[in-house]
C-alpha cells in the first residue's frame, strides 16, 4: 500500500493540496477542485522533505508572475 502524504500551500490563487509519496509528488490540486485528490486513500497530513522542495519551486515560479485580482 503506497502511503500519501499531504500539505496545504497558501497561493496568490488560493490554498494548494501538495500531495507526494516517497519518492515523487503525485498531484497538486486547489483544495476547492471537484476532483481534488480523487483516487488517493490512506493520505496523511505530515510535512516531508520533498513538500520543502514544492515550496521553494512554487514560491519561486509564483514570485515571477503577475496575479490580477
């Protein structure tokens, strides 16, 4: 049984699930999407090294674009 493991990120959009397994991500989704996280059983909230990583890239990739309200 693959175990998932979950992160809320606070975007400029609005709240990211960040969800990843071990070894990868497996989905980024706005927590408010029909279909977030369909699929998945077993996911826990727990912060791991690789939700660091999703952080810093999309702090990075977020800080370059221009969000209009």
């Amino acid at each position: 049984m693959t175990r998932f493991y979950r992160q809320l990120y606070q975007s400029p959009l609005g709240p990211l699930s960040i969800v990843v397994d071990e070894e990868s991500l497996v989905g980024i989704w706005f927590c408010d999407q029909a279909n977030c996280e369909q699929g998945l059983e077993h996911i826990e909230e727990a912060c791991q090294p690789l939700h660091g990583a999703v952080f810093e890239w999309l702090d990075q990739y977020l800080s370059l674009i221009h969000i209009s309200e």
